[in-house]
C-alpha cells in the first residue's frame, strides 16, 4: 500500500489518480479542511502531519510514503523524526520526499532550514528514499486567475528574469515512478521544467491559450511582498522573492532528470496554460 500525504493538493492529487490508475493500493491523506474527490478504490484518512500521532491508522499495513510539507509545517512543527517512526511502526520501507531545489542552492537560507531537517531525518532513519528537489510550480500562477478572468491582466515582479518552473504533474509522475519502481533509492532529482520561463511570457502564453492577450503589470519587489505574505509564512516570501529576482547559475540550469525518470520530456509551460485554459477563462 502507498500513503499519500497532501492528497489534496496539486501534486498529491495528480499522484493518487497516477498511482489508482496504475492499479496500486492507495491510501490518501489530508486534514479535512478541504473537499477531496478520490478515485474508485482510494482510501481516505483524515490527519495532520503536525500531530504524527494521528499518521498511525493511515500508515498502518504500508509499504510506501509520499511526504510532503507545505504551510507552516515549512517553518515550524514537529521533529521530523516522530513522522518517520510512526511510518516505520505502520510498515513503511520506501519514503519519497518532495524537497526543493533551493535545499542545495541556498543552504543557509532560513526559509529551507525545515525541508533540510527532513531529508537528514529520513536519510538517518534507515528508510529508502528518494529526493524531490522541484524549481517553482507552474501553479503559482494561479495566483492570477481572478485578474485574467476580469481584466486580461497579470501583476507580478522581475518580470523578465527566467527561471526553469516546472510542471506539478511531472512531479507527481517522478513521484509515481520511485514510489512503484525499483531503482530509485537513493536518488536525488532535480525537477525543471524544458526552458527557461519568465513572468511576462507566462501572461503571453496564457494569452494565446485563452485567444485573447493578456497585459502584464510589473510589481515592484514590495508591493510582491505584501501580496504574497497574505497566503505564505514570511520567511518564504523573502527567500521566494529573492530567487525570484536574483537567481543564482543553478537556480536557472534546466535539469534533464524528468526526462531521465519519465522516458519523454518535461512539460512547457504553454502546454500546462493549455490544459489548465477553463479555469483562467
């Protein structure tokens, strides 16, 4: 059985239907702050990682976890290591954690302190494990759908500095791969997506999903600061915005490691504003 944790976000929702259709036993977890809609045959348990205690039913009888961190749990929570025991206690041999590619690139940055506390925990806890180090998600951008929607218009800084973002459904395919297959212990993968891609031709490329152009706005750096502190713990904003706007040689090298796991490239962004065009329009 494979634990899904996030189960109802962009990757963990995108990996419980990979892993279903694919036939695999799935159990999905969440907190129960949202409505979660699951495959035929998906079980559902309600916890939170910020009480590991409540993990234990979910991981019961596993055999693999998908963990991922998100919110708070990125600055503050629990020892990773209680996570790790109670995923031992229930069964669990294989953990393949979502990471970041800032883990190596800005090691001393304090918005990454947590995510570098996990990878040690699960390295040290006898688990085979797989590292998921993605570059920014093409959902971020969904962050400007409402202003899409009403005025064709995107609002956004650095708008001209590109960076390899990457799609969340090759995150979560890479995820179903070394969660299914052998071969992966041990690895670290850097995810990108195939070019380099910046802010104003995102807004062009929604453009031309939607047929209809959309105008993109430069934000300054302060005015993107007190917009993203509305939904994002202050020590990632800054560290956000930082390699946002000063992004450093490796933060822009465009990894083949989807393409190495997957067999086929990784996705653009215009194919993922594509695909996504109904809910900007």
């Amino acid at each position: 059985m494979i634990v899904v944790t996030g189960a109802t976000g962009n990757i963990g929702g995108t990996l419980v239907r990979i892993l279903a259709e694919a036939g695999a036993q799935v159990t999905a977890i969440s907190r129960g702050a949202k409505d979660i809609r699951l495959p035929e045959g998906v079980r559902h348990v309600t916890a939170d990682l910020a009480e590991p205690e409540t993990l234990a039913p979910a991981l019961a009888g596993a055999d693999a976890l998908f963990l991922l961190i998100t919110g708070e749990q990125l600055v503050d929570g629990p020892d990773p290591a209680r996570i790790l025991e109670v995923a031992k206690a229930g069964g669990v041999r294989r953990v393949v954690f979502v990471s970041s590619q800032g883990v190596a690139t800005r090691p001393d940055a304090a918005g990454y302190a947590r995510l570098i506390a996990y990878e040690r925990a699960i390295e040290e806890s006898g688990l085979a494990w797989t590292f998921l180090r993605p570059a920014g998600f093409y959902s971020n951008t969904f962050a400007w759908v409402e202003s899409v929607r009403g005025a064709r218009t995107v609002a956004a800084p650095f708008g001209d500095i590109g960076l390899p973002s990457v799609d969340p459904a090759d995150i979560a395919a890479v995820a179903a791969a070394a969660l299914r297959e052998d071969g992966h212990a041990g690895r670290v993968y850097t995810l990108t997506g195939p070019a380099l891609s910046t802010p104003r031709a995102q807004a062009e490329a929604l453009g031309a999903a939607l047929e209809s152009p959309v105008q993109f706005v430069e934000l300054t750096r302060a005015q993107a600061f007190s917009g993203m502190l509305q939904f994002m713990p202050e020590p990632v904003v800054e560290h956000t915005l930082t390699i946002l706007g000063e992004p450093t040689p490796a933060e822009q090298r465009i990894s083949a490691d989807i393409e190495l796991v997957l067999g086929r490239p990784a996705t653009g962004y215009a194919e993922w504003a594509e695909r996504h065009r109904p809910v900007f329009a």
